[in-house]
C-alpha cells in the first residue's frame, strides 16, 4: 500500500514540481517583468500654475479651475468632491 502511494502518488507530484519550477525560471521571468511595469500615469487635466484652495472637509488641496464650488453668505467655497461638497452642507 505504501509502495503504491509512494510510486503512483508521491513521485508524479514531484516530477511535476521539478518540471513546473524549471519551466517557471526559464519563462516566468519574462512575465514578470511584464506584470512589473509601473502603469502609465494618468493625464492631467489641472493647467500647471492654477490657483489651489483647500476643501475645508478633507484638507485637500484642489485646483481652483476644476474644483467642485459652493457660494456660501458670499463667499465661493472649493471641495475636491461632490461628497465634501455634501458632508460640508450636512454639518
């Protein structure tokens, strides 16, 4: 019973490990280096040197151009998203 388990089971098992790890040093490397690559970086839509304002909710610091605006007694308020922007109203 052994003698089987050992030949039938044990042995291919091995084999296939020795094989999968010779296979993997002679080409995983190739996509792995592929899986490695940074991501390209996002375009920026904000125009270099535009005015930045803070979100009073998060602390961020937005671009006065495409930021998300509310008037309040006044005064024209930036929040980065429309969820400060409503977080903001709610308090």
């Amino acid at each position: 019973m052994m003698r089987f388990l050992f030949v039938r089971v044990i042995v291919p098992l091995l084999i296939f490990w020795l094989v999968r790890g010779i296979l993997r040093s002679m080409f995983g490397g190739a996509s792995s280096q592929v899986a490695a690559k940074p991501a390209r970086p996002m375009p920026t839509t904000v125009s270099p040197g535009g005015e930045l304002r803070k979100d009073p909710v998060c602390g961020i610091y937005v671009s006065a151009d495409t930021s998300v605006t509310k008037r309040i007694n006044g005064q024209t308020v930036h929040f980065c998203s429309p969820a400060c922007r409503d977080k903001y109203r709610a308090a």
